[in-house]
C-alpha cells in the first residue's frame, strides 16, 4: 500500500456566524478560492496531478448545495480532469474527507488529493435543509437520535457533569484560545482579504475574550425549552434510571457557529515537485459509531480503538486534538480517556473558536500539525464526533 503524506494543512479564519460576521458577505465559492489559490501559488506540483477534491460539507443546501467539491474547483480555475465528491457526515465531515483521500491514495487509485470542507453557517444557517430527522419528534424517537445539544444535556445528566463543571470547561477553552491567538500560534491561517466587499478577515473571531466564570454561569440553559416539547419525557423513557434531564449547556459552553473553510493536501510522495517536503503522515484512520443517544461521543469510543490498534498508549502520543463538541463532551471524553490538560486542546477548541460543522475535523489538522511543528512534537490525534454516534480518529506523525 502507498504511504499517504499531509503536504499541506490549510484554513481560513473561523469567523462569527452572523450578518456582522467577517466572511458574511462572500459565498462559500468565494471563500475557497481563497484555499484554492494559495494552494496554486505554493507551486507543490503541477495542478493537473491533483486527481480528485473531497470536501465536506453538512448543510448541503441553497449555495452550498450542488457538489461543492467539483463546482468549487471548476469556480477557481483547477482543471477539469479533477474529479469532485461533497460528503456529509455530520460534525465529522471534513475529518472523513480526508479519511477518504488517505484510503484513495493508499489503495493506488489516486496520487493527489485535496480534502477538506466549508461551512457558510451565516449564509446557509443549521437545519435550514428541513431534515425530517430533525423536524419530526416521531422520526427522532423511531430513530433514537436526538438534536446535538439534547444529546450534550443527556451526557451531562448520564454522568453527573455539573452546571459549573461545563462553565469550567468552556473558560478553559477561551484562555488557551485567546493565548494561542495573541501568540500567533494558528499559522496555518490564509487570510481573507476582498477590497471590493470591504473584508478583512485574518484570524478568529469568535473567540470572547472578556469571557469570565461569573459571565457564563449567568446565561440561560439553551435546550431546556427543547426538552419541555418531548424530548426530556424520550430520553427519560429510554434511561428509566434517569430522574431528570440536567439542561446544563448555554450559548456560552456550547461549540460558537462559524463561516469558515478548509483544505488538506494529501500525497503519495514524500518531496514534492518543488523540492518541499510533507509536514506530516498519516499513520492510521479508524471510523466508528457509538450509541445514538449520546449523539456525541463516538470520538471517545474512535480514539479508544484507534489507540488499541496501533498498539499505544495515551502517554506516547504527544498531543491530542478532540472535537470540542459541547462541555460537557469534552469533561466526558477527558475523563474516560485519561488525557492531560497539557495534552489536550492546548489552545481551545470549538467553544471558544467556533464549530463551522463540515470544515472543522480538517481545521483541527492545521492547528495539530501547527502545534506539532511549534513544540518540535511528534505524534498527534484528530478525533471528532457527529451526530446520531459518528466518530473518526486519526493518527499523524510529524515529518
């Protein structure tokens, strides 16, 4: 099998989610010209060897519909021999993107992929596609999969996590955000700068940094109302051990919606055409699905296998970068896997920095690899979690 290699791990700003947002006012096609183009200008090989873009992409709706993937690059000038395929598997979708491209490439039948993903959430807003699965409290219940934040509620219910516990958790994720930020440590960043729509978009912005203990812990729970219409009484029914459902997650430790793209860039070869070498391998890839119910932890029950089938421990891998899907998620995650703080997330995740749902898994490959390179580190792990149980983990090896 072919050894696959990270050339390149790229993104563009996380920014809010709004009208006021810095990349409201580009579409998605826009926004990953940006990607495409630096891609070009760093010259790795000629573009007609790129065999196929993956990208993920959660709300394939309105401008983000129509197989993003092959439409972008035709958009940005790319070839036409490249192929394109859009794919959605909730929160892990860029993550699987590139899971996909390593298995492309490993299997011989590509040489060079571009991986990655794009989420307009401010253009294209969550659940604006209408899913019956989400819109149908009877297909919800026949299906046993709840809304994220539900399932977030559940987790902390099921395993005691309290109100100040996630208020904890998402303070922790704004210091280590704001720390990295202020000391430029994202340096996989491409800024996104358009004269013409009067954008000037060059790191993220939603990360708060008057953020304190006392500001969180005023905030209202955001899926109490939720649970008042059915779906407390539904998971009550299926975890009779229950009493009640704890609506402990807010606006404030919850993953903060962003506009934002990513891109991935996979080889066969160690050296590129111009000389440059990879900055990364990619070791191995396990995907998974965990209960349903808890609609987010298949990272935990991926990065417990992925582990047991390479044969490590959590002490020799340098650092981990797990999808910070909701607070209390994360305390489940760390608890049951054992990792250390200065391990993990060491400089925010999605609470902090925002959750752009189809580009996140591969963003979190740039501030891994990024990290990796600044502390002269080794190994890492991209884990993230999706909806209805998904989970992908990855190993990566600096190079």
């Amino acid at each position: 099998m072919n050894p696959v290699y990270i050339v390149d791990s790229i993104r563009t700003p996380r920014a809010r989610a709004n009208q006021k947002g810095g990349l409201n006012k580009l579409n998605p096609y826009e926004l990953l010209d940006f990607l495409y183009k630096d891609i070009e200008s760093k010259n790795f090989f000629n573009l007609k060897s790129i065999d196929e873009v993956i990208l993920g992409c959660v709300t394939q709706f309105g401008e983000q519909a129509g197989n993003i993937a092959k439409t972008s690059a035709l958009y940005s000038g790319y070839p036409d021999s490249i192929s394109g395929l859009t794919i959605n598997r909730f929160c892990s979708s860029s993550l699987d993107a590139i899971n996909l491209g390593y298995l492309k490439i490993q299997s011989k039948q590509a040489d060079n992929i571009i991986a990655g993903g794009v989420e307009m959430m401010s253009r294209v807003p969550m659940l604006s596609d209408e899913a019956a699965i989400w819109n149908d409290i009877n297909i919800a219940d026949q299906a046993k999969i709840f809304l994220m934040g539900s399932g977030a509620d559940l987790i902390a219910s099921l395993f005691k996590i309290s109100r100040d516990d996630v208020d904890m958790q998402a303070l922790k994720s704004q210091e280590n955000a704001l720390n990295a930020q202020k000391n430029n440590y994202f340096q996989s960043i491409i800024p996104v700068i358009n004269k013409s729509k009067s954008i000037n978009c060059i790191q993220d912005e939603c990360i708060r940094p008057d953020t304190t203990f006392e500001s969180l812990a005023s905030l209202d729970p955001s899926f109490k109302q939720l649970g008042e219409q059915g779906v407390d009484q539904a998971q009550l029914n299926l975890f009779p051990d229950l009493k009640e459902i704890s609506h402990v997650h807010t606006a404030g430790n919850s993953p903060a919606m962003a506009d934002a793209a990513s891109m991935t860039l996979l080889s066969n070869k160690k050296i590129q055409e111009n000389g440059q070498q990879v900055r990364a391998k990619i070791i191995s890839v396990v995907t998974v699905n965990d209960d349903p119910l808890l609609v987010l932890s298949g990272c935990i029950l991926a990065t417990t296998k992925l582990l047991s089938q390479n044969n490590l421990k959590v002490s020799d891998v340098d650092l981990f970068e797990i999808h910070e899907a909701f607070a209390s998620t994360m305390i489940h995650c760390q608890h049951k896997l054992k990792i250390d703080d200065e391990k993990l997330n060491v400089n925010g995740g999605c609470i902090a920095l925002g959750h752009p749902m189809g580009a996140t898994g591969s963003i979190m490959m740039s501030t891994l690899i990024d990290e990796l390179e600044r502390r002269d580190l080794s190994t890492g792990i991209v884990a993230t979690s999706g909806a209805a149980g998904a989970g992908t983990a990855m190993l990566v090896e600096r190079i």
